[in-house]
C-alpha cells in the first residue's frame, strides 16, 4: 500500500522503511502495526476514518 501511495516499488518501500525505522525508534515512536492489511486506498480511507474515531490516550492524531 506504501508502494503505491507513494509510486514507487514495493522494494523501494521495504527499504525506507527499514531506514526510517530506526530513526523513529530514537526518538522514541513505535508505531503500532494497523490490525489489517489494507488492499487498496478504499480500505486505508475506511482505516483512517476508523482510527481517528476511536478513543484513545495518545498525545498526538493518528
């Protein structure tokens, strides 16, 4: 989904995330993987509207 979000190859993707991992681990993120792989942005939009609505106790948006 990364991929093609952003066109560019799904190894191309594997390999910034791998590098930006590190870097927000740091500075003391870690982000939580999304309970389903989305398919397509129809599924990332249901995703994101899912998320955001829910309640939580982060400091910051998703």
């Amino acid at each position: 989904m990364i991929a093609y979000l952003f066109r560019v190859r799904e190894n191309q993707a594997r390999a910034l995330i791998k590098q930006v991992r590190p870097l927000l681990e740091d500075l003391d993120h870690h982000p939580e993987p999304i309970p389903a792989r989305p398919i397509d942005p129809s599924d990332l939009a249901g995703y994101a509207m899912h998320a955001t609505s829910t309640t939580n106790d982060r400091d910051t948006p998703h």
